[in-house]
C-alpha cells in the first residue's frame, strides 16, 4: 500500500496488494472458457444422476444439444416442452451458461432425419423458443437455426437463402431477450441482418423491454466448429474473400461471444493459433475435440504451464487488476483493469462496494477498550456490456459518500449484473479484495 499527497491522501493499491504468496488460483469466470457437449433426446427422460456424474467444475459453459428427430412429423407435444423446462432448469441450478442447439440430427444425416417441410420445423421453433425465452439469464446464446448436420447449418436442404431467412425471421420475433444468436459462416451474417427490414420494423413495435434488449443483439455472432483444418476453417469463410470477412468479424462482430472447435488439418504453429483466436475474439471452445489438437497442446509447454493452460486462461475476457485508487478529495474509487484475453466482456458487470469502519468504545463496566466494525456504506457502479475490448485498458471513477475520520475496510467485488455471479481478475485472489485498508484524517 503506498499513500501520497500531503493533506488528504490518497490510498494506492497495486499488483502486489492482490497477490498471496501462494499465488494465483485458477478462476472459473462466466461466459468464457472450455465446454462439454451434452446431448438430448427431446423424447427421453431426463437422467440428471448420469449428468451429475459428467459434469466438469472447471466448465462455465456447457453445449447442450436437443435432438428433436422423433418429432419430425409432428408437433412438439407438452411432455417434450416440459422435457426441455427440465433441462434448462437442471444447467440453472448447476449454474451453468448453456450454449443451447436444436437439432434433428446427431449423426450426420440431416437429410434424411429433417421434417418434409420447412413449416414443421417453424412450428417446432416457435413452441420451443416460447420455453427457452423463460431461461434467459441460464441461456447465453442459440447456436445454430435447427438445420443441418448435427445442427450446424449445413448439409441440409433447408440453409438455401430464402429458407435461412425464414428460420431468422421465426427467431427474432420469438422475443428471447438476452439471449445471443451465432450462426456458421460470416455471409450468413450478412445475408440474416442486412435483408430483413420487416423485422427490424417490428422490433421497433416491440415494448421497451424487449426493444432494449434486442437492439443490442442485432450484431449476431458466429460459431466456428472446424477452426485451424485450413486457412479458410474448412469453409467457415469464403476463401475468394477471406482477407475481407476475417476484417468483418474483427472489427464489427464484437459484442458476441465467438467460438466452436478446433478441427486436425493445418497443424498450425503457436503463433498462427493466438493470431487466429486473438482476430476472431474466440471466447470459447470445446473441450472434448479434436482431440488430436488439444493433446498437442497438453503436451507443449508454453510459459508457466502448456499451450492447453495459456489457451484456457486468455479464451474470451481476462481481465487484469492493475490498480484501486481511494481518493478522499473526490470521494470516489478509483480502478484501472487491462483486458488480455482474445474477446470482450461482453456482457454488462457491476462493481459492489463495501465500506466499513473500525471502532473503538470504553466499556466502564468492565474498564478495558472495545473494538468492531460497523457498515459505513455500500455503492455499486454498472459496466456496460462490451465496453472492454480486448487489449484495452478501462478506467471507472466510483463515486462514495464523505467518510468521517476514522480507519475503514474496503471490499470489492466485480460480477456479471444479470445473476450476479462473480468474476475474477488473472492476477488477483478474491480474499486480497477483501478488507483493504484505508484512513481518513
């Protein structure tokens, strides 16, 4: 702690101040990170002690894939929407985010395992959506439109233009709130947001509430399931363009999560695999393949630990403490916080501030001093959602009440606004955030 100034000072905490001699544990942050993939059959019942048994710690986020081929010719009957209150609710109590992708295929074969007509699977994504939409602090983003191969959009008759339209359209009006879109390739990006001037027309007509939140997620993301196979990623963009749609999604698709999976091809150096994720902003990827890929990373080191360890750690936001500020004279805190991972905190954070101050009494009953801590007070501060970029550096001015004389505590925490979850900083153990120091004389 270092104090300057000469009447009321200013109090400065710095990277030293966060660390234990322990040193950093591994954080798990929301939002961000490897997952797992956990497939349904809409039609089955739910086995949550097998669930439980599969279920990583380490994880934020889970995939979680709804086959939906028994309902192929039919409506979705009530006991498959209460099949998938079930799941959700399961990831909700876990606190999971849940990348959610409906699919009537998990073998390869869309074709033959889609409805007849594309009106059925309407249908199906209206019934199902108006459940999903309930979810949508556990839901961080649809992957996928319910078409294609293992739902990835692709091999399908139904990703023609007219009928990706249609499916968009179907979605966007559902009114699923918070709830990100990511689809597969970049064109899709464009063909969905640039031609749909009837949706953007009713979104205008939508409440305040839904407005709100649906502006923001006119950006839609993108989920890259074949990265590093090629220099295009197996397709994923257009190679006659790659130079313009690799600049698209760098610069103007940065308030979505981005991610999927890496896929054996290129074998592709360390430094071309941070250059690629740190241009795509990844924020998450798939934990149990390639597997080819990822044990090639297990097995190099890399700095402090394996390419695997530095990939995990700097996947989305990490954000870096670099210093906290009380400032008597302004009567605010002060913090300056550094993102080094490859994407954006994209979703809105809020500081909470705890201050509290020490006391001393004289019981004359007993004639000996007394001590405690009483609150003094609480303040909170909302950071918007991708406000920090990666690379870039944010500094927030928090405004407190005067504090009398006396010796005080102050506690921070930094969490994400929605379910108030917290997040941690790379280079700093919760506790150090604990019961810092401070004195106004």
């Amino acid at each position: 702690m270092i104090s300057f100034g000469r009447k009321k000072k200013k109090i400065l905490f710095e990277d030293k101040d966060f660390n234990s001699r322990e040193g950093i544990r591994y954080q798990v942050n929301p939002g961000r990170g490897f997952y797992q993939v956990y497939p349904f059959d809409l039609s089955k019942e739910l086995d949550t002690a097998y669930l439980d048994t599969t279920m990583d710690n380490r994880d934020s986020l889970c995939l979680v894939e709804i086959c939906l081929k028994a309902y192929r010719k039919c409506e979705i009957p009530s006991e498959g929407i209460h099949a998938l209150h079930r799941i959700l609710e399961y990831f909700r109590r876990k606190q999971k985010d849940v990348i959610l992708r409906f699919t009537y295929d998990l073998e390869g074969h869309a074709a033959e395992a889609e409805p007849e007509n594309l009106e059925m699977i309407l249908s199906h994504m209206k019934s199902l959506l108006g459940a999903v939409k309930l979810y949508d602090q556990t839901v961080l983003m649809m992957q996928g439109l319910f078409v294609g191969n293992w739902g990835e959009m692709h091999s399908s008759r139904y990703t023609t233009d007219r009928a990706l339209k249609k499916l968009y359209e179907t979605y966007r009006l559902s009114d699923v709130g918070y709830i990100y879109l990511a689809v597969r390739t970049p064109a899709m990006i464009h063909l969905l947001l640039d031609e749909n001037p009837r949706i953007r027309r009713q979104m205008e007509e939508k409440s305040s509430y839904y407005s709100e939140h649906l502006r923001h997620l006119d950006k839609i993301g993108l989920f890259d399931d074949a990265m590093l196979y090629s220099e295009d990623d197996c397709g994923t963009f257009n190679r006659q363009s790659l130079q313009e749609e690799m600049g698209f999604i760098q610069e103007h698709v940065t308030k979505v999560p981005i991610g999927g999976e890496v896929l054996y091809g290129m074998q592709a150096s360390n430094a071309y695999v941070l250059d690629h994720f740190k241009k795509l902003h990844v924020s998450y990827l798939n934990r149990q393949y390639d597997q080819r890929v990822l044990d090639q990373w297990r097995g190099e080191d890399y700095l402090d630990g394996s390419f695997y360890d530095y990939i995990e750690k700097y996947l989305g936001y990490c954000l870096h403490l670099n210093q906290v500020i009380y400032d008597p004279v302004e009567n605010e805190i002060q913090v300056e916080v550094t993102n080094l991972g490859f994407g954006a905190l994209q979703e809105t954070a809020e500081w909470k501030i705890l201050i509290e101050q020490e006391w001393t009494n004289w019981n004359m009953d007993h004639g000996e001093k007394e001590t405690g801590i009483s609150l003094e007070q609480e303040a909170r501060y909302r950071v918007r959602h991708a406000s920090l970029q990666p690379g870039k550096t944010a500094k927030w001015n928090i405004k407190i009440n005067s504090l009398p004389k006396g010796k005080y505590h102050l506690t921070m925490n930094f969490v994400r606004f929605k379910d108030q979850r917290p997040i941690y900083f790379s280079n700093v153990n919760p506790e150090a955030m604990e019961r810092l120091p401070i004195e106004q004389p």
